[in-house]
C-alpha cells in the first residue's frame, strides 16, 4: 500500500463540521497532487483544480467567520489571498516546466498544517468562548486564550545521537504522530527536556517546526566534521 504523502490526523479538527471536511478534502487534493508529481501532463490540472478548490474553501471559511463576527477576518483573509497568489505563480511555473516539484509539495503540506493548527484554531478558540459575556471574552482575547499550548523552548541537542536526529526528521516530515512521539519517549530517560520539546511541539501539530529545528542541527553537524 502507498502511504499518503499528508496524513489526515482526527486532532487537527477544529470543530466547525463545514470546516473539517473541507479540510479533509484538501488533505486528499495534497496528496493526488503528490501521486502525479510524474505525470507532466496531469500534474497541472491537479495544482489547478487544487487552486479552485482552496479558494472555494476559504470563501466558505470566511463565509463563516464573517457570520460569526470573527475579529481577526481581515488578517486571516489577507493569508488565504497570499496563498492563492502564490499557488497561482506556481501553476504558471508549473506549466512551463520551471518548478521544482518536491519543493512546492513541502510547501504545500507545511502550509496546511500550519495554518490549520494555527490559524484556523484561533477561530476555533474564539468559538468556544462566544457564549460567555463581553468582558470576559476581551479579556481572553487580550490574553490569547484558545490558540494552541506555547511549545517548550529548544533545549539543546548537542549530545543527541545523530541517528535519533534523523529518525526524528524523517519522522517528523512525514507527518508520523505515533513515531514522533515514540522516538520522543525513546529519548526521555536521557535528554527529557528534548521529550518535552518534542511532546509540546506535537502537541500542537507543529512537525514542520521539529523537522526545521531538527534539520538544521544535523546541517551544522555535517559542516563541522568538513
Ligand atoms: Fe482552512
Ligand atoms: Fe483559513
């Protein structure tokens, strides 16, 4: 079986049901757009129909947000029309042969999980909070209330075995919760506040975050033994 390029993980959903399944349906769209990566011919149509689909999604999300009053619609809609900008230079680079392909799908899985457990969260938090009085909700959104747990600051990984790194990295590109957090729980009993960075970093869906941290370590290992 080839696994998917994106995983759909249960835990990035933010609890409007419209919302989830559109973004279920832009995991699927990720990952065909990474099963034709071959195919010069289909691959635009799949980055097109892709684009069509994003900008249908981000209407209905703002659709929503507007309806609910949502304070922070404008920002967020200035980050959906960069992506759209974006994906659309992409398709024409595309399309002319001049893009490189794993770049654009790295981008592309980094994106969404960031601004799916980032931004679109917020929305979530601010939500949750909807029903309680006016006084009260200002002031958790003075203090931020609803976005996800702050991770741990980056301890250091100087005596971290570089095969653990590179597990890890792989791992973490991947999008592989369950390896993540076992190599994470591997590591524990020596290097625990790596763990916990690890741990607070999953928690909130941000592997792109560990596989960055995580890759430059092993570039400056690599240039300190040339
Ligand atoms: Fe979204
Ligand atoms: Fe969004």
């Amino acid at each position: 079986m080839v696994s998917d390029y994106v995983y759909w993980d249960p835990g990035v959903n933010i609890g409007v049901e419209e919302i989830d399944l559109e973004h279920r349906t832009f995991v699927a769209l990720i990952n065909r757009l990474e099963s034709v990566k071959t195919d010069c011919a289909l691959a635009p149509r799949v980055l097109q129909e892709l684009i069509k689909y994003i900008a249908f999604h981000f209407q209905s999300e703002e659709n929503i947000f507007f309806e609910s009053g949502y304070p922070e619609l404008e920002a967020h809609r200035l980050l959906h029309l960069a992506l759209l900008e974006k994906l659309n230079v992409a398709l024409m680079e595309l399309r002319s042969g001049q893009i490189d392909y794993d770049e654009l799908l790295a981008f592309f899985r980094s994106w969404y999980l960031h601004h799916t457990v980032k931004e679109d969260r917020r929305f979530a938090g601010f939500l949750a909070h909807a029903a309680d009085d006016d006084a009260a909700q200002e002031q958790r959104l003075a203090d931020g209330a609803g976005l996800p747990a702050a991770a741990a600051n980056l301890p250091s990984l100087t005596r971290v075995p570089t095969a653990w790194l590179e597990n890890m990295l792989s791992a973490s590109i991947r999008l592989h919760a369950d390896e993540v957090l076992s190599l994470a729980g591997a590591l524990r009993t020596t290097h625990s506040a790596v763990a916990d960075w690890v741990g607070a970093l999953a928690a909130d869906f941000d592997y792109p975050e560990i596989a960055k941290t995580i890759r430059s370590a092993l570039d400056e290992r690599a240039a300190r033994r040339s």
